[in-house]
C-alpha cells in the first residue's frame, strides 16, 4: 500500500491496517487519522511519535505496560500479536534453551518489580544476545530515563511495522 | 473482586482484567495503574475520566474509533470484545429484523460520514427504540458537541464495566 491508498482508508480500515504500529495502542492510529493525508511514511510517523510525546508520563508508561515480555509466557503461550510473535522469532528468541528462557524470566521479572513496566526493546534491530546485554545495563538506569528509552524503542519498532505495511511507498521512495 | 485486590494486582493482570473497560483502549488503564492505590471504585473510575479528559481532541476521537458500530458488522461477524458483546445483545441489538438491520447500517454509516467517527452509546441504558431516535438525533449536532457526547456515552458503558468487574466492591459499600 502506498501513503495516498492509506490516506483514502475510511478510519475502520486506517485502524484495522495500522493500529498495531504501536503495540496494543489502535487509540494512537486512531487519534492520528484526523491528520490525515500524510505527505509519506515519514509524516505519518511523526504524527504518532507527536501524539506520545504529548502524553502524560503516566500515559507513556500506559503504552510500555502494554508491550509483552520478551520470550515471556505470551511467546511460549501463542498469545502475542503477529507482529510481536514475527519479531521475537526473527530474533530468535522462539529458540532458546530452558535455561536461556529462564535467565530472561529473572531478568524481565526484575525490571518489572524495579520499574513498572515491561523491559521494551525493538527485537529487529538486536539478536538474543544484545537484547540479555541491554537488559542487564538498562535494570540500572534511573526511572524516568528508562521511561524515555523505552519510548524510543517503542517508535523504532513503529518506525520498521510502518515500514512493512508501506513497502510499496518504500520503493516509490528509492 | 474487591479494590484491595485490584490494588495489588501486578500490571500485567489489572490490564488483562480491566483492559477494556473503555472498549480496545488498554492503554487508559494500564497508565492509570500508576495512580493506585485506589480508595474504591469511583476513585479509579475518576482517574480514568482524568485520563481522557487530558488527551488532545485527536485522542478522544480516537477512543470513539475504537469502538463497533451499534448493530454493525462486528455483532453479526461474531467479532465484538466479550463485553460489546453481551452489551448489544443485552439491548436486543442481536435479534432485529433485516429492516431495522438496514435501517441502522444506513444511520451509522451517515453519521460516520458526517462526524468521522462511529455513534457510541451506552447500550445497557437504552434499548433499540431509543437508540435508534438518538442516533437520528444526534446526527443533527456540531462535531464538537458530539465528540463531547460520545465520551460521556464511553464514561457511562466505563462506569457499568467497573461495576460488573469490582462487584464485590459495590456489596461491601450497601
């Protein structure tokens, strides 16, 4: 689909299509379609990444809370959305071994009880072992930043889901 | 349940239990899960109003997004959340004849076209009669005045979802 086929999606179809961009969030593409047409994926984009930034913290936690646990009981279970599910597979952490499995459940239940919310990283851009390694560094970070690195990783998967659903508008690009 | 339990609940349960007490929007409740403890029902009940009532009019349109049409394709598809479910059912939505079926399809499609995004009422205080008459009537209104309608309709469905979920809360204060 290309930027103009999406900007002429009645919200029913803008919100079936994009409204697991950002995980569990359809208000957030939902919000966003009233700023439609977009000039490119870029703008749309930024539309969503403005509409978070202008949440209240609590609202930021909200989407982070959200999120499933990486190779948590969700991936075990089949319960995670296809696009989580295509994501920690693709980082091979449908794979791992019982103790690998175990040390992330120690790991993933720490930072929850020290933070609130899920440990949030975008699975696509790291491999099982950088994701331990990010764990582990980011369970010392101070709330708030660990808030703000959440959040970042929340828009670069955005950015790569936007990505997938706009390939054509991709290629028009190149 | 009552709220002392519901104050103890880790995040990943009070959302899995509360999640869609505003429909398909998860992400209100799983942010006011940083506010608790809560002193009863009416005080999460307030947060989550606060919540709403602090997001930019994008944001509250896109909660009015998030939800079916009354009569609509979800209800025949079998595809409506557990609880818009029972909710339209409950005000004899599943059982009108193909006229009315038609009937309603026609307003709900006028009004989406007029205001961009879907009527929403408060089903369990209405029944079909008075739907209908306050989708025809509401479709007379100003788009500001019925996004305001609307989310007070998205309180009201909030306000019986709580209630049906902290049941033994509401014995306790008889």
């Amino acid at each position: 689909m290309d930027i103009a086929a999406a900007n002429a999606l009645p919200y029913e179809d803008f919100v079936a299509i994009f409204g697991n961009v950002v995980e569990n969030c359809p208000i957030i593409t939902a919000a966003v379609w009233s700023r439609r047409p977009f000039a490119n994926l870029t703008a749309l984009e930024e539309s969503i990444s403005e509409f978070i930034d202008a949440l209240p913290q609590s609202g930021k936690e909200g989407i982070l809370r959200c999120h499933p646990d990486l190779a948590g009981r969700d991936l075990q279970g089949g319960t995670l959305t296809r696009e989580s599910r295509q994501e920690q597979a693709g980082a091979g952490l449908d794979a791992l071994s019982s103790t690998e499995v175990s040390h992330m459940a120690r790991l993933n239940r720490e930072y929850k009880e020290r933070f609130g919310f899920p440990f949030v990283i975008c699975a696509r851009m790291n491999d099982k072992e950088t994701m331990v390694r990010q764990l582990s560094e980011r369970l010392g970070n101070e709330h708030a930043v660990e808030r703000g690195r959440g959040i970042e990783e929340v828009k670069k998967i955005c950015h790569l889901r936007l990505q997938g659903l706009l390939l054509t508008d991709t290629r028009n690009k190149l």
